[in-house]
C-alpha cells in the first residue's frame, strides 16, 4: 500500500507534489493542540456523505490555489454561501485556514 501511494505521489507533475510537500511542512510545523484540532476538521470531513466530500475536496483545492485575502473574500461571498451548509463552509473556513499559500 506504502509503495502504490509512493507511484501515485511520483507521478504527479511537480507543482503537484511541491504543493503537497508544502501541506506536510506545514502540518509538521503545528502544534500539537494544532494537529489534534486538523485531525478532528479531517474526521469531521470524513462524515460527510462521498459526493459532498468530493465536491469540498475540490473547492478545497481551488481555495489552496489562492492566496489567504483571495480565500477569505470567496469564503465570505453571498455565492459561497447559496453552495454550502454552515458544517461544509465551517469545514472549508477551517482547511483554508491551515493550508499554506501558493
């Protein structure tokens, strides 16, 4: 399992892996009450049904893309709002609070 996840992370092209490695530094850098409180956001994540979770993982990833004023300007918009229940704009708030920046 180690080794598929290993090929999976070689093979994306390296902005990709350079914004993961970016997610692990930062991680890494947290606190501990830090890390507990990102384990608890990753279990909340993960109670959501399959394809709520997708759709947040990808506008996680379009929020990782920006920078924090960006981030918080579209968190904040009427549009995000219609998108998403209080729990998923909690949760995504949250991830991009902890994401570094591009």
């Amino acid at each position: 399992r180690l080794e598929a996840r290993l090929k999976a992370y070689e093979s994306l092209p390296q902005e990709e892996r350079d914004r993961l490695r970016r997610q692990f530094d930062t991680f890494r850098a947290l606190t501990p009450e830090q890390k507990e409180n990102a384990r608890r956001l990753f279990r909340r994540f993960m109670q959501l049904p399959p394809g709520r979770r997708q759709v947040l993982r990808r506008e996680a990833n379009r929020l990782s893309r920006l920078p924090w004023p960006q981030r918080q300007a579209l968190i904040a918009s009427p549009d995000f709002e219609h998108r998403y229940s209080p729990e998923e704009r909690q949760i995504l708030h949250a991830l991009a609070a902890i994401t570094p920046n591009p």
